[in-house]
C-alpha cells in the first residue's frame, strides 16, 4: 500500500510531464472520464458538497479502520480534480487522512491555475474528506 505521499509524489511526476496548462486540464479531464460513475443511488442532497460552483456528489465508505472515497461531478474538469484527490486520500485510516499535507496541489500549480470559484470548490472537497476522516476517527475512538 502506497504513503498519501508517495501517491503525491507520482501526481507531481505525472504533470511534471506537462509543461502547457492546455495539456494539464486535458490530463484531469481524462482523469475524470476514467473514474468509475457514481452509482445513482449515491447521487444525494447529503452527498452534495456545499461550497462548489459544479455539482459534486462525495461518497465515503468505513471498513476495517480504512475510508474509501467515491465522487461524481456534472463538470469533467471539476471530475478531474476529485478524482486526483480521490487517488490520493483513498484507501488511508482517518488519522494519515488528517494528518495528510497535501503539497501536491501546489506543486502542479493547481491552485493558481483553477479560477476562484473552481479554487474555492477544491478547498470545498478536502475539507469534506477530513470532515468524514475526523467523523469516523471520533466514531472509532468512541467505540
């Protein structure tokens, strides 16, 4: 199982591959058409992420202490990018999830290449998947 970073350090590689922005967004896009659809049954009002311009379903699973992530997104770029998160976060126990700094964004400059509503729907994401991670670390501790 890889580390949340060495799971980041390939999504650098990956991009570091690419210098024009053109090729980055076409790169999420794929990324985004790759992953799996959200079964419909996960496409709810409570599954919706609050502060996101596009629609953007997050569906997190608890087994044998580890959180898996799931999305969906009505925008392929916005799809792209839950799934980068999703490549990177999924598959951990809450606390590496919270404990998790992620550089990667900054690294391949995706930060200061979205715009702010696209920027805003990101922080949006990650603060939704801690929010599971923290939720399920609690349930854990309370057990």
């Amino acid at each position: 199982m890889q580390s949340i970073n060495e799971l980041q350090d390939e999504v650098i590689e990956e991009f570091s591959d690419l210098d024009d922005w053109m090729d980055r967004y076409q790169l999420l896009i794929d990324m985004g058409r790759e992953q799996e659809p959200l079964p419909e049954e996960y496409k709810t009002d409570q599954n919706l992420i609050d502060g996101c311009q596009s629609r953007v379903w997050l569906q997190a699973d608890y087994e044998n202490g580890i959180l898996t992530f799931r999305a969906e997104s009505d925008a392929l770029i916005v799809k792209g990018i839950v799934t980068l998160l999703i490549r990177v976060l999924s598959g951990h126990t809450p606390q590496e999830i919270l404990d998790a700094d992620l550089y990667f964004i900054d690294r391949i400059g995706l930060a200061e290449h979205l715009s702010p509503t696209r920027s805003n729907g990101l922080l949006s994401m990650l603060k939704q998947m801690k929010m599971y991670a923290l939720a399920y670390k609690t349930k854990e501790e309370n057990a």
